[in-house]
C-alpha cells in the first residue's frame, strides 16, 4: 500500500486509468525481456536454426502481432468517433 500510497502523492491529478496502463507496460516490458531469450535459444538449439534466423523469425513475429492486433482494434471502430479525438 505504501506504493499506491507514494504514486498518488507523486503525481495526483494523473487518473487511475493511465497508471493501469503504465504498470502493464513495465509488466509487458519484462515479460518480453524474459521470454525473448528462451525463444532465441529453443529456436537455436532445438529446432537447429541459426542465430541470425532465429532473430528474423522472433522480430517477423513480433511485428506482425506489434501491427496486427491495434489495426484490427481500429478497424472495428465507427470512423466518426475515431476522427472526434484527433
């Protein structure tokens, strides 16, 4: 509690809603700093690809999750109210 108790005298007029968002992003951080390097090596060792392929494949399929998934989110919504904001 002392944390949440620090946050909010930090910085109080900041909404809930974007700390949400900031602490899944430092968990999303070290997620992805974790499980990126026992994807190289699985991929190396156990499958027998090169390093320099495995890095291609991890990046390929990244960037393809990183691109697919906001498109598709944006795509489901109304053109006005996406354009309202901007």
């Amino acid at each position: 509690m002392r944390l949440a108790a620090f946050l909010r005298d930090c910085k109080p007029d900041i909404p809930r809603s974007v700390w949400i968002i900031q602490l899944g992003n430092v968990v999303n951080f070290f997620g992805f700093g974790l499980v990126l390097p026992f994807e190289l090596i699985y991929l190396h060792d156990h499958r027998g690809f090169g390093l320099p392929v495995s890095g291609l494949i991890v990046s390929t399929i990244t960037g393809i999750v990183s691109g697919f998934a906001p498109a598709l989110s944006a795509s489901r919504l109304d053109p006005i109210e996406a354009l309202r904001y901007e």
